[in-house]
C-alpha cells in the first residue's frame, strides 16, 4: 500500500520536475511569455504555459493509479480539457465566457460520470439522506466551476497558486487515509507532486508562470477530489472541502462582493485581492506567500479536526474559524474601508468598559 503511494507522488514529482526546464524552453520560442502591467508584480518578462508540466506529471500518476485501482478515466478526459482550454488562453486570449465553456464540459463530463455527492447523514440520525440525482449534479458541478476559477483567482504571486493547492491537497490526502478512502489519498499525492516538481521553478523569484493552463488544472483537480472524497458524508463533513479551500473560496467570495459595492464587474480585475493587501501592509513577494501558506495551513488543520472531533467541538473550531477570518477581512479592508462590523463592537465594548471603570474610579475617589 505504501509502496502504492510513494511511486504515485514519485513518478509526479520527477515528471513535472524533469519536464518544467523543457516546457520552459518551448514557451520562450513560441513567444509564451509573460509581460508586466499595471495589475501584476513582477517586473520581468517571464514564460507562462508552466501547467503543462503539472499537467504531464498528474497523467503519468493518474495512468498508473488507474492502472492499479478503479477510478473514473473522465477526470483525465476532464483535466485535458481544462488543460486545453487554459493553453488556449495563454497562448492567444479567450474571452470569459469562452472559458467557461470549457470549464463547463470538463465539470459536466465527471458529474455526469457519476462523480458527484449522493447522500449525507445528519448527526446523531443513523438514517441517511439521498440527494436528489438533478440537484446532486447541479451542486457538484458549480463547485467545481467555482473552485477552478478560484484557485486561478489566487494565481498572482510567485508560488502562490501551486503552494496553496499542495497545503490544501495534503489536508484531503491526510483526511481521504483516515476514512480509508485509497483512490481520493493517491490522486490527492499525484497532485502533490505535480505542483511541487513545478513549485520549484515557480518559487520566488519564479523562472516561470503556471499560468491558466496550471491554475485552471489545479483548481479543478481539487474540486473533483473534495467532491468524490466526499460523496456519501455527514452534514458536519460536507463543511470539510469548504474549510480545506477557503482561502481561495473566501478571496473570491469577498471579490464578487466589493465589485458589487464598487459597481464594477465580477469579471473585472483589480488589486484588491487578500496577496495584494498585504503587500500593500509592507510585506516582501516572499513574507506574503508564506502568510497565505500558513493560512491555508491553518484551515487545513482545522479539516482535519473538524473530521476527527465531536460536533460540539467541530462547532467550535467553526465559530473560532469564522471570527479570525472576518477580523482580517475587517483589519485588511478586503471589502472596504468601511466595513469593519467586529472591530467596530469591540471597540465599542471597550470604550464601555472603560468608561464603567472610569465611573467606579471616580466615586471612590
């Protein structure tokens, strides 16, 4: 078994690393480069299409677990399409609606394979409950638009998007071998070792970009493993995905929100994102990666707990969860200024307190 899982993140790992210094030098004479603007924080021209040797790495892993163990070949046949579509962009640009037309068939050819959540159990009720076939499909599928695209939101910092999915696939490995689940561990460790042997070349300061071809496959590589990790689950595992991607969950969650307030498109890029705040809060490229790092690590754990604990304790890592993230929503102004509802009371129940003790001080003197 763990032989299983060692070739698995091996042949991973030395195929995307072999291969990241030829899809380098391919993207340079194909013109596959890319240039700084306004929006992005490199200053130099660098090679994107880098996903292709996350790409090559993933299928070698795959086509060996699929060698070994019975899993659905229509994630391949999905993670070549998304591929494709994400080569497509980088070489010449498509519209959004374009690419979520591959994204689309991609997420429809894995529901549609039986690849989507099928029931779930309510604590303390030993009877489960089937989710109806159309709305089961339905929720799978816009989670699995939803986190491609949110993971390729993140994309905007050397290392950013490719450490974040390794953090985050470890926390599903870690929990898919506590529930015995061996095909969910191993595509989790193929993923592990496409995005490291590739992390390598993309690491600050990057000698190449995965661009949508690697972010577009690792977002949806993640949203097809959380799915089918946890197709038959309790309503207190069904949080467990969410909490393992929130980081890129919650950055666009609140990115679709402040374009709202802003009345800007949901589509429009801006510099408002969780990486460029705290760059903006005088981090260093460097000190920002490793900050989201250790948030994604944090959340990761908490999955891990979350599964593992009782409800009551699972509720509270939740609420404690829910807490610290608004207060660096509120502290790093990622919706707006003015938005700051938690500091707001605290400083209001502060001032309270202070002002009673000001008052006793004041009688007794």
């Amino acid at each position: 078994m763990w032989l299983s899982y060692l070739i698995t993140i091996g042949l991973a790992l030395i195929i995307s690393f072999s291969m990241s210094p030829v899809v380098m030098k391919f993207a340079k004479k194909i013109g596959a480069i890319d240039r700084p603007n306004e929006r992005k924080v490199h200053s130099k021209e660098i090679t994107r299409i880098g996903g292709i040797a996350i790409y090559l790495g993933f299928v070698v892993a795959f086509l060996y677990i699929y060698s070994v163990y019975e899993i659905s070949i229509s994630i391949l046949i999905g993670a070549t399409i998304i591929v494709i579509t994400g080569l497509i962009d980088d070489l010449y640009g498509l519209k959004p609606i374009q690419k979520l037309i591959g994204q689309c068939a991609a997420a429809i050819i894995v529901v549609l394979s039986g690849l989507h959540m099928q029931y779930f159990t309510l604590p303390f009720i030993s009877e489960s409950i089937v989710i109806p076939s159309g709305l089961s499909i339905v929720i799978s599928f816009i989670w699995i638009i939803g986190i491609t695209n949110a993971i390729n939101l993140i994309d905007g910092l050397d290392g950013l998007a490719a450490g974040t999915s390794i953090i985050s696939s470890i926390s599903i490995c870690i929990i898919a071998l506590i529930m015995g689940n061996t095909p969910v561990a191993l595509l989790n460790l193929a993923i592990i070792g496409a995005a490291s042997g590739f992390l390598y070349f993309n690491f600050n300061p990057a000698k190449m970009f995965m661009g949508d071809t690697g972010a577009l496959l690792l977002g949806y590589l993640l949203a097809v493993t959380s799915v089918i990790g946890f197709k038959q689950v309790t309503l207190v595992s069904l949080v467990i995905p969410i909490i393992v991607l929130a980081v890129p969950i919650l950055d666009t969650l609140i990115a679709i929100i402040r374009r709202k307030i802003n009345k800007k498109g949901i589509m429009e890029a801006d510099k408002n994102h969780l990486h460029h705040k705290l760059l903006d809060a005088g981090m260093s490229h460097r000190q920002t990666v490793l900050f989201i790092y250790a948030i994604s690590a944090v959340f990761g754990l908490a999955a891990i707990a979350f599964y593992k604990f009782n409800l009551f304790t699972s509720s509270i890592i939740f609420v404690a969860l829910l807490i610290l993230t608004e207060l660096l929503i509120e502290k790093l102004s990622l919706i707006s200024k003015k938005y700051k509802p938690l500091i707001n009371l605290y400083s209001k129940i502060r001032f309270f307190y202070n002002d009673e003790n000001n008052r006793k001080r004041y009688k007794n003197e």
